[in-house]
C-alpha cells in the first residue's frame, strides 16, 4: 500500500512538471510574439516619423530661389513687364514647370489673381496677353541641359510677368507681390514697391 502511493505520488510530480513546462514554453512563446509585435510597431513608427520629418523639412523650405535682381519696363507711366530669374535652391529635387504642377499669383492693392502662369517655352514667343486676361506669367529657358521644362541644378529659368495696360494698369509708387507655387516646396515670394517715376526699362533689385 506504501508503495502505490509513493507511486502515485512521483507520477503526479512528473505531470505537474510537464504541465509546468508547457505553462512556461507558452508564456515564452506569446511574450516572444508580443515582444515582436512591439518592436515591429515601433520601427513602424519610427519609420513613418522620419518620412513626416523628411516631407516637413522639403516643404518648409523654398525650391526655388531669386537669381539676380528684378527687371520691369513700362511705356506711358505703366507698367508692361517685370522679369527675373530663378534658379533651384541647393539640396533640393528638380522642379516641374508644367503649369499642371506650378502656380504664379500676382496681388495688388486693387487686385488679386491666383494663377497667372501660362506655360515653359524654349524661346520667347511673346507670352500673349489679352484684354481679356489682363496678366499673363511664362517661363523661358536660359539654361536648361538636363529635361526639358525641369529646373535643375545648374539650369536658369527667366519668369516673364506682363501686364496689359488697358485692363490691369499699374502705375508709380504701386506695391507688386508675386507667388511662384511649385508643387513641392514653400512658396517663392517676390514683393516690390513700383518706383515713384516709371519710365522704360528698370532695375528694382
């Protein structure tokens, strides 16, 4: 009778050994997945706050950049024309100058118009502006070795802003800004007070 029940005892022990081993493979087992469920998050976000951060920093600064001064000609006391080049800012990618990505905007004390911009050329052909429209923004390549209508590093695009005068007068001592909205990148904002005597061709700097 002793003997049964050492018997019995060391066979409980043993199956409470067994069972105890698998409570524990278990318990290892689903920390090890939680434990990659975690990281795996965590490289998740870490990943998606570099990206934020990348896109952040490209649009807070401008791609594009003033290269040179600003250039108006007028006829009659109005202005015509105002004319400046641009170049791509350092570190940045190559810009698009197809109107479908880029925007120009002109605002006035009497008026505002949100996209004036037309298209990129390779040669000047005039960039026509009507009665009708009264303002009228093109593009013109000076330098352009790589794609053609991409501003890239080393290139050199002249932005032609004109004025018909019948419709959209400018005159002396008038306050001028002028947007340029890339699709990526802060805006490029040039902001000009007209001379007091507007007489042919000029340098406002």
């Amino acid at each position: 009778m002793k003997n049964m029940v050492v018997k019995r005892n060391r066979k409980n022990a043993g199956l409470t050994g067994i069972e105890t081993a698998i409570i524990l493979i278990a318990f290892v087992i689903v920390a090890a997945v939680f434990s990659f469920a975690v990281l795996n998050t965590g490289f998740q976000s870490t990943q998606k706050a570099q990206e934020v951060m990348k896109s952040g920093m490209e649009h807070a600064a401008s791609a594009l950049e003033l290269d040179g001064g600003i250039i108006i000609s007028s006829q009659g006391g109005v202005l015509k024309t105002m004319n400046f080049t641009v170049r791509l800012s350092p570190g940045k990618n190559p810009v698009s100058f197809d109107p479908a990505f880029l925007s120009v905007a002109v605002t006035t004390p009497t008026y505002s118009r949100p996209n004036v911009y037309r298209d990129y050329s390779t040669t000047d052909d005039g960039c026509y502006v009507s009665p009708s429209i009264g303002i009228r923004a093109c593009a013109f390549k000076i330098l352009d070795a790589g794609a053609p209508g991409f501003l890239e590093h080393g290139d050199r695009f002249l932005i032609v802003v004109r004025w018909n005068g019948t419709s959209v007068a400018l005159g002396p001592n008038v306050p001028v800004v002028i947007e340029i909205k890339p699709s990526t990148g802060n805006v490029l904002t040039i902001n000009r007070l007209l001379p007091l005597v507007l007489d042919g061709v000029q340098y406002l700097g």
